[in-house]
C-alpha cells in the first residue's frame, strides 16, 4: 500500500515538474525566449491543439465548397444538374406516352379497326323532334336559298370551306392505272396506282412526316399530316427518301415504289386519304391518270 502511493506522488511530481523551454541565439547564445512548462500543460495544450484541429475540419468539410474535393461528396451544381435531368426525364417519359397513344390510333384508323357505335334510331329521331320544338327559329326565303346552296357546296367537301379548294391543291403522287380503287364495303380504304418499281413517290401537298419506317405486311410505308386535319398514306415502297419530322413541300420525292411487303400484289402504290379521321376516296381530288 505504500508502494502504491509512492508510485502515485511520483507520478504527480513528474506531471507537475518545471522545464524551461528556452530558444537561443545560434551564434551568441542571446536568450531570445523562454517558457516555463510541464508534462501536465504539453498535454492538454496538444489535446485543446488536436480538438480544436478536429473541430475546424468539420466546420470546412460542412460549410464550404471545399468538401466537393473529397471523395464521396457530390457538388452542388452536380445536384441541380440532376434534379433537372430527372424533371426533363419525366417529361420525356410523359410525351413519349402521348406520342404512344397518338400513333396507337392512327394505326387503328389505316387499318380500319374503327369501333362502330349502335344508335338508337328512335331514340335519335324523337330528340331531333324535341331539338326542333325548342328552337324554333324564324326563317325567309333568302335564309332558305343561302342553307340550300351552302348544303350543296359542303356535300362530299374535303374543306372546311367551298372556297378554299382553288388554293388547295391535292397533287398526285404518282401517274399509272388504277388497279384497285377505293370500296367502303371491302374495308379497302385507298386506291391501289399500278407503276414500275423505283418510280419516284410524291408528296401529295405541304406537310410534316408522321411516320416513316419498315413494317412487315405493307413494306416501306410514309405517313404525312398536311393542313386541315389531313393525312395522306402510301405504302408498299421500297425505299423512303424522308425521315419522321421531316418537312415537305408538295410534289417533293418522300419514297421510291416498289413491291415490297407480304400483302402486296405486284409492283404498285397504295394511297390513302384521311380527312378528321374519315377515310375518303382519293379519285374525287387527285386524276392518277
């Protein structure tokens, strides 16, 4: 047990003992500075020293740009570039989807898969009757004449307007003989134009390609949506000269006729027209011949 406090008081003595720290002149021995320590003081001043040293670390790893400079810190500007890569990935997704759904319904109108409606034809006519009792809207003669001119005008118009058919002209896409034409009955939504292979295929007015690309049964088909919610179709080429998004002027080359395609029948043409979303038969605007 005295042992044990001995070690101990010497152990105090050796933490409490005095040195001199004394810095010298190298040549005169000048005393220039001196400082008296123990092993107590060098302790805890290199523990504050190593604290402090630790402490200011954090502070400039969290509070400045200079923690980007160790690895596994992103920047900044890395992640507002990728919050905005993210949103314009969203939007993205979200127009291809639209673009999905746009093309899903201009395939199933070329294809004729058109969803019929039932109506009730009694039903229908007795609304009309009670449309008619409720608007009951005086008429003369001249209002008379004007409707019944207006009416023959419209009948089987491709235009929203009479007037607007002289300042817009369909052009024919190709010239040749008319193998098949168009028949509503048989679903055959288009006119089949007999011509040689590689004979050059035309646009048939302005507009923009919807869609030009290689498909199994109809070869190498251009889809092109023109002014006045028109779409004109030619399919079995057999080779295009346009891609999708494309610009084109009326009487420009879009394709090359050909063969191609598992329901073709010869070398020919297949044109459709589409007027807000109704087919309509291409040889009462364009003269193949």
């Amino acid at each position: 047990m005295a042992k044990k406090k001995i070690k101990e008081k010497k152990f105090t003595k050796k933490l409490l003992h005095k040195y001199r720290l004394v810095i010298l002149n190298e040549d005169t021995f000048e005393e220039r500075f001196a400082i008296k320590l123990t092993r107590l003081n060098v302790f805890i001043l290199s523990s504050l020293s190593a604290i402090s040293l630790v402490f200011f670390t954090v502070l400039l790893i969290a509070f400045t740009p200079l923690r980007e400079y160790i690895p596994g810190y992103s920047s900044a500007k890395l992640k507002k570039k990728a919050t905005i890569l993210n949103y314009k990935t969203d939007s993205l997704v979200q127009e291809l989807e639209l673009n999905k759904r746009y093309y899903a319904s201009i395939r199933k109108v070329l294809t004729g898969d058109v969803a019929t409606l039932d109506f009730n034809r009694d039903s229908i006519i007795e609304e009309a009757k009670n449309d008619l009792d409720i608007l009951q809207v005086p008429t003369n003669r001249e209002d008379s004449l004007l409707r019944e001119k207006v009416a023959k005008e419209d009948k089987y118009n491709l235009f929203e307007v009479a007037g607007d058919q002289s300042s817009y002209i369909l052009f024919p896409p190709v010239n040749g003989t008319i193998s098949e034409g168009y028949n509503l009955e048989e679903k055959h939504f288009a006119v089949d134009v007999v011509v040689p292979v590689n004979t050059p295929v035309k646009a048939t007015a302005d507009g923009t390609i919807i869609f030009a690309e290689w498909t199994v049964e109809t070869g190498y088909v251009v889809i092109i949506e023109h002014n006045r919610e028109l779409i004109s179709v030619y399919k079995h080429n057999s080779a295009i000269t346009k891609t999708q998004g494309d610009v084109v002027k009326s009487g420009e080359v879009i394709a090359m006729s050909g063969n191609a395609g598992e329901l073709t029948t010869g070398p020919h043409l297949h044109f459709e027209l589409w007027s807000k979303g109704y087919s309509i038969d291409p040889t009462n605007f364009i003269n193949f011949e």
